[in-house]
C-alpha cells in the first residue's frame, strides 16, 4: 500500500511538473567549482600584487587541482599563466618554474573552449618570460603582442596589460619615450575601470622610466601618484618599495640638501613599514641607503 501511494505521489508530481507552465527549466550545466575557482585566482592575484607570494602559490595550487577535477582547460591555462605572473614576481625571478608552467598553460591553451584567446594571453606572459630571461628580440615581441591584442575581444584589462607589457618590452630597448606612452596608456585604462591593484604599479614604472630619461621632476611626480595607489590599495610591499625608489630618485644627479634630507625621510619610511610586514633584509637595505 505504502509503495503505492508513494508511486502515486511521483506521478502526479510528474503531472504538477508538466502542467506547470511557469515552472523553471532544469539546468543543463553545473558551474559551482568554476566559480569557486575564478573567485580563488582572483584572490591569489590580489595576494601576488600585494606581494604574499606564499598564500598567492598555495591558492594557486588548489585552483589548479580544482580544475584539473572539472576537466576544465580554459581554467587550466589560466592557473597555469598565474604561476608564471607569480614565479616572474620574485626579487629575483625563478624562471626555472616559471617556464614548466608556461609550457603546461600552452598545451591547455591548445585544447581549451576558446584557444584563441588562451593563446594569446600565453603570448603576453611568454615575452613577460623572454624579458625576464634576457632575451632582446624587442621588434619580434612588439609585432607579438600587437597580433595576439588584435586577437582578443575587447576587455580594459586585457589592454591595460599588452600595455603595459610593451612598456616592459621598450624598456628593456632603452626606447623610453615609447615606455612612457605605453605606460601612460596602461594607468589610463586601469584607472578608469578602477583597477586598483595595477595602478600603484603603473605609476613606479612610470617613475622608473622618467627617471631613467632623466626627468627628475616628472619621475618624483609618478612616484608620489604611486604611492597615493598602493595607499589606497593597502600595498604594505609597494610602499615600501614605493618610498625606496622615491629616494633613489631624489638623489639622482647632484642632490640639494633639501633633496638629501628628503631621500633619508624616504629610506628610513620605507625600512619602518619593510619592518613592519616582517621584510628585515629589505628594511636593512633601505638604511643602508640613509646618508649622514
């Protein structure tokens, strides 16, 4: 009787179901673990940028275990491109690493749902690698990276990146008027769609790159927008940094003794806040700049 009325029950469930015009389509797709995974990388890059490159790797790890369990190679190539971002963020990068996860993230890219696009950010952080390496074929990674750019849909970030990479790329030629509107053109885009994170970096490379021309007074600018980002982004690692090279540039050329005094403000505020985040060797390298 109970199997019955319980046979009952399922049919005339099945019925309700049917004669329901308004009830909701069933699903043809599950994607919990692929949002899992997009919101863990965007938590691994935010802790890269910030430079905790130990909690950066370990989320990479399970993002990448993540989507290895969903077979997900658009996923996979994504993963596999953060830890190249991650091992190319070192002091002194581990290219080793680096490049067995650029290999993996080209072979993902080959078999993923949209390999056009997989492909062409492999091209963005395959000459981020070249660079780091030391390799010099600046004209061939410029045609590259204008090729692969011309390949992706629209996307602010996407071209605040290829920016900014032909910025690294005329950097590396001593092309700096090149680098600075590359630079210029990467800032614009992440500040406009509120990129914070990439901002603060921007602006150092910015300062980097005036500073290299010579341009003391425009570098010293980019510098202090630099540090007014990564304030704003809580970036305890680019501050310090920040405020390190804000007294390199300070003491460029034949300093004042305003200048001096200043570059020592800089050095000893940068070791404060290294010291703070626990960085001794770099706070110990920052006092070593002071002048007396």
């Amino acid at each position: 009787m109970k199997k019955s009325l319980l046979l009952l029950a399922t049919i005339l469930f099945s019925v309700v179901l049917t004669a329901c015009s308004s009830a909701p389509k069933r699903t043809m797709q599950i994607n919990t673990i692929y949002k899992n995974v997009t919101t863990t990388l965007e938590t691994a890059n935010s802790a890269m940028i910030n430079g905790n490159y130990e909690q950066a790797e370990n989320l990479l790890g399970s993002a990448y275990q993540s989507a290895m369990s969903i077979d997900n190679y658009d996923l996979l190539t994504t993963v596999c491109l953060s830890y190249v971002s991650l091992y190319l963020s070192f002091e002194q990068p581990d290219t080793a690493k680096a490049n067995l996860f650029m290999e993996e993230a080209k072979f993902c890219a080959t078999y993923a749902n949209n390999p056009v696009q997989q492909e062409s950010l492999c091209t963005l952080s395959q000459i981020r690698l070249e660079l780091a390496q030391g390799n010099t074929e600046y004209t061939k990674y410029i045609s590259q990276l204008d090729t692969a750019q011309k390949s992706l849909k629209a996307n602010a970030y996407n071209d605040g990146l290829f920016a900014s990479v032909k910025g690294d790329v005329y950097r590396a030629k001593k092309d700096y008027v090149n680098a600075e509107s590359s630079y210029s053109q990467a800032a614009a885009l992440f500040t406009k769609n509120r990129y914070l994170g990439e901002i603060g970096i921007t602006w150092y490379k910015l300062a980097q790159i005036r500073s290299l021309a010579g341009n003391k007074k425009s570098a010293l600018e980019a510098i202090q927008n630099a540090i007014k980002y990564d304030r704003d982004s809580e970036n305890s690692i680019a501050l310090a940094t920040d405020y390190y090279a804000m007294g390199k540039i300070l003491t460029k050329g034949t300093p004042s003794a305003t200048e001096l005094s200043q570059a020592n403000y800089c050095y000893n505020h940068s070791a404060q806040i290294f010291e703070a985040i626990g960085m001794k060797a770099q706070a110990k390298r920052s006092l070593e700049e002071v002048r007396n």
